[in-house]
C-alpha cells in the first residue's frame, strides 16, 4: 500500500481507503515512541523542513519528534528569525530552500491556500501544518486516531465540535474526516462564530452548547481565540465561559462513556473548565502522544519510491 | 497461470516444527535465558507453535515476542510500494537473553539483517539464533539458519508460499511456478 500522492493539503481530498491506511500506520507507530531508543532507521538520510509563519508549540514540535524518531534530519525555520523579516517574497523563500533540496516540507500559514500554492511550486512533498482558517488535516488525523483508539470505531458516533466554528482550521478538518468515515457531526457555538452555509457539510448546528452536546460521544472543544475579542463576536471572555464553556453539569448531557477533546492550548476556565480539561473523561493528552505517530506515518507514507 | 505444488502438507510441518524445538532444546541446553521472536507475520504463527512445543516439552514458559522489519528494510526509500506495517510486540528485555529468531521462508537474508537490526535497538542479546521452516537459497547476504524444517532449492521464477494460520489442518507449504 502507499499514498498516491505527493502532498498532504487537506483532509478535504483525501479518501476513506486513505484515511484508513494512515491511521492503521500511525498505529504501528505508537510502539516506536515506547521503546528504551526511540529511533527506528526507517528515514535514514530523508530531510524534512518545518516552515513555520505561525507560532506553534505542540504541531512544531510533533513534527519534529515524529522526524527524529525515524531518523530524518529536522530544520526549523520560524518567519521570525529569517529573511521573510527582511522582506522576501513567500515563493522566493520557498525556491530558495527548495534550491537545499529538502526531501519534505511542513509549512503553518496564516494564510488560507498558502500550502497549495507551494506545492504548486516546489517538487518536495508538502504538508500543511495549518493554513488559515482552511484546514490543519495532522490535526483532524490525530483526532481520528484518538477516537478510533477509545472508541474502537468512528462510523455512527455522535460528535460535537463547540466553539468559533468559522475561524477553526481544526473544526473544519474534523467536519471533512469525520462526516466521511460515517460519524454524526453536530456543531455548537453562538451565530457570530458560525460561519454560513456550515450545514452543507453536513452537520447540525446549534446555538445552545446544551443542545449541541446532548447525548455526545465525543466532545471536542476549540479554542476560544481570545485576540479576537476586540473584534466583538462576543461581550466579554466571562459571558462566553458561561453559556458555552464546557463545564462538569454540562459534561452530564452527553453519553455516559462522553470522551473529551480539545486540539490545544486551553485557555483554562474559558472554553473548558480545570475540573473538565484534567478530569477523567478528557483524552486531551492521548491526542498529543497520538500526534507523534500520525505525523511519523505521513513522513513514513510520503517519502520514497520515487 | 502459475502453477501450484505442495511441498510439505499439515503433518510434515508439524512433524519439522517438533524436530526444530527439540534441536533448539538441545543446542541451547534448556530453556534458561531463552525467548522466541517471530517475524511478522509468517513467523509470528510459527513462533507460536514452536514456543507451545517447548513449553510442553520442557513444563515452563518461555516468552515470545513479534517483531515488524518494516521500519528497517533496506528498500524503503528506493521502492515503489509501501509495505503494510505489522504491529512489533517485545514485552521484555532482551538484554543477555539467547533469541531464537523464527521466520517462515529464508531467501535472501534481507529480512534477517533488518532483523537483527531491529533486535539489536531492544537491548544487547547473549545470542541470536535464526529458525526457519524453509530455506529455498538464493542469498545476498552472508546469513545462515541454525535451525531449518526442510531445505528446498528453488528457482528465482518460483514462489514458496507458507500458509500457517490458526487453524491447524489448513497448513500447507507450496511452490507456485509462474509460467
């Protein structure tokens, strides 16, 4: 089996068969990460480049770990420390570290397509990282992975996805994987973090948090993106805390085996309670680990056989 | 279409399967230090049986583990096709412990270097010594069985297929010839 594909953009394009394979490899890569040397030889000589326009802890350092792990060689570029300060066009960059003949290239932009284009330009594979509000496929893969781990299947549960639906790559990417492998996707948040048409999607929307996770297999919260405050979508952080934070008599709607997820960072007593976020439902950290393995699958999927 | 011959039926390889734990029993003087690790998958199964056979034979436990080469072979990068991963399950350490190394078909040896390889990343073995139902020739690389069920000299055109499963009867060993 290999991916036949050049680039991972989007969860969007990508089909059920594929889906599956990556996450049946991201399986077998769990162990890896449990050994005594955590290094497998599998990527000997492979040079994978994160670049990165967008500040990121956890992606950033998944991706390299994941790297690592199989032995490729990591380069971590951040727009802040390079000549993108200086003024260099995007493309001009991308040709310029192209021209070093990395073999993949993960890139965050804050800009919706900005992975496409580059896979346009440059002939490494290209793995968005999160572009924009568009899409952040490691992410929703990693979510699948957890859920399929907990859960054992995906196909017929209920998930719920609570938050600022329109401005989440994550949401977006969780909506396309989900729906595709069979689950009921239903989304919560007020309407001015509901972008239109979302129901064409396919899922249910909802206003009150309440309904939204009734009877919920899953729960995934997002981040309340707090420098959006001033763009007045909602009154105040302690409003919002109150009718759409999640909650433990909230927690009590939704199935009695309810997992809990978030893609991270938390803002603690926002979206999501301490009690909850550290509580016994929450797979918060489980999707992190399950990021390593889905991030050393793709770089395993991706690379060779040309 | 390709031709298929069996070679070895249920019984033969039951029969090899015993001999092989017996000859490990001896060259190894018990059971002491020793643990089983089968290739993923054909060996998995035959690790299996040999380990059964040992355990009755002796009346202990001996520990058994999987091991999956896919992280570690040779042609990863230069290949087209991407093998399906197999789960690697190694619940112990193997540090001075003699491995008895179980895989179905030795052809190449391709398989045993990564292997060994992959072994070696557990911990430092006393030994390592490679049991194989098959041994159909053909090497690249220096390695040889310590144990072998039966040598079958075979041309490069042919396929030695091993089917061991769970169910017993169906165990069968088979040269398909692709004419």
């Amino acid at each position: 089996m290999k991916l036949a594909r050049k680039d991972i953009l989007g969860i969007r394009d990508l089909a059920v068969e594929e889906i599956n394979l990556i996450l049946d490899t991201a399986e077998s890569f769990i162990e890896v990460s449990t050994r005594e040397i955590k290094k497998v030889p599998t990527l000997r000589g492979v040079t994978v480049m994160n670049l990165f326009y967008e500040p990121s802890t956890r992606t950033r350092t998944s991706f390299e770990i994941a790297a690592k792990r199989l032995s490729a060689d990591t380069i971590n570029i951040s727009t802040a420390t390079s000549s993108v300060v200086k003024g260099e066009t995007f493309i001009d960059t991308a040709k310029n570290l192209e021209a070093m003949n990395p073999d993949i290239i993960v890139l965050r932009h804050s800009a919706a397509g900005a992975p496409h284009m580059l896979s346009r330009v440059v002939r490494q594979s290209v793995i968005n990282a999160g572009d924009g509000a568009h899409e952040h496929p490691t992410q929703a893969l990693l979510d699948m992975m957890t859920i399929r781990e907990k859960k054992k299947r995906i196909a017929g549960l209920k998930v719920s996805i609570v938050g600022d639906i329109a401005h989440s790559r994550v949401a977006r990417s969780n909506i396309y994987g989900l729906t595709k492998m069979g689950a009921k996707v239903t989304v919560g948040g007020p309407s001015t973090m509901m972008p239109r048409f979302i129901d064409r999607l396919g899922v249910e929307v909802h206003h009150h948090v309440d309904d939204a996770i009734r009877d919920a297999d899953i729960i995934m919260m997002l981040r309340i993106q707090t420098e959006r405050q001033d763009m007045s979508v909602f009154p105040s952080l302690r409003e919002y805390a109150n009718l759409f934070g999640l909650n433990r008599k909230r927690v009590a709607l939704a199935k009695e085996d309810v997992i809990i997820m978030h893609p991270g960072p938390m803002n603690r007593g926002v979206e999501i309670s301490p009690d909850v976020a550290d509580g016994p439902y929450s797979v918060i950290l489980d999707q992190v680990t399950n990021g390593v393995a889905v991030r050393m699958a793709l770089l395993y999927l991706l690379s060779g056989g040309n | 279409m390709s031709k298929k011959r069996v070679v070895m039926d249920s019984a033969g390889i039951d029969r090899s399967l015993t001999r092989i734990s017996y000859e490990i029993l001896e060259k190894n003087k018990g059971v002491e230090d020793l643990v089983i690790i089968g290739i993923q998958k054909g060996g998995v199964f035959l690790a299996e049986r040999i380990r059964e056979k040992i355990c009755r034979i002796e009346d202990t436990k001996v520990p058994m583990g999987k091991l999956d080469i896919t992280l570690y072979r040779d042609d990863l990068l230069t290949s087209s096709k991407k093998p399906r991963m197999g789960k690697t399950d190694i619940p112990f350490s193997l540090d001075n412990k003699k491995v008895v190394l179980v895989d179905d078909v030795l052809f190449t040896g391709r398989t045993i270097r990564a292997a060994m390889d992959a072994l070696i990343d557990f911990g430092r073995p006393k030994l390592i010594q490679l049991a194989v139902l098959i041994d159909r020739g053909h090497r690249e690389l220096p390695i040889r069985a310590d144990f072998v069920g039966k040598n079958l000299p075979s041309s490069l055109w042919e396929e030695v297929n091993v089917s061991v499963s769970t169910d017993k009867a169906k165990d069968e060993v088979v040269i398909l010839e692709n004419a």
